[in-house]
C-alpha cells in the first residue's frame, strides 16, 4: 500500500513495522521507521497526540538497544 507523505494511514503503518523489527532484532532497520513515523505524525497527529509518545518511547528503547549492543 502506498499513501502520499504525509499520511496518517503510513505513518501508523511505519510505526507497525518498526515495532515487528524491533521485535526480530532489526534494530537498525525498526530504528529507521520508527523515525520516519515519528517525522509524519508530528505533521499528522500534532505533538500532543498520543501514538507520537509511543512512537518517542519506542524509538528509546530501540537506541538504548542499539547503544548496548555496540558497545559489547
């Protein structure tokens, strides 16, 4: 599915996906949609909104994991 940036719909979408990479492992990879999610729901949801929290907490947790496992 594709839907022009910014839009809602895409924006849950990259978060959904950073959070199934994440899930797997893929930090890197769930480190960049959670970004890419983050960028479009400050335009779509506003910062106020809810799911940008989750989105900046897992975000977080994503670089946390990443710094840790660099550093090992």
């Amino acid at each position: 599915m594709h839907y022009p940036d910014p839009h809602p719909s895409g924006a849950v979408e990259r978060l959904r996906v950073g959070k199934l990479q994440h899930y797997l492992g893929k930090l890197e990879d769930a480190q960049s949609n959670f970004r890419q999610a983050y960028d479009m729901m400050k335009v779509t949801h506003g910062t106020d909104h809810p799911l940008i929290n989750e989105v900046r907490r897992k975000l977080e947790e994503c670089q946390a994991e990443l710094r840790r496992v660099q550093s090992s």
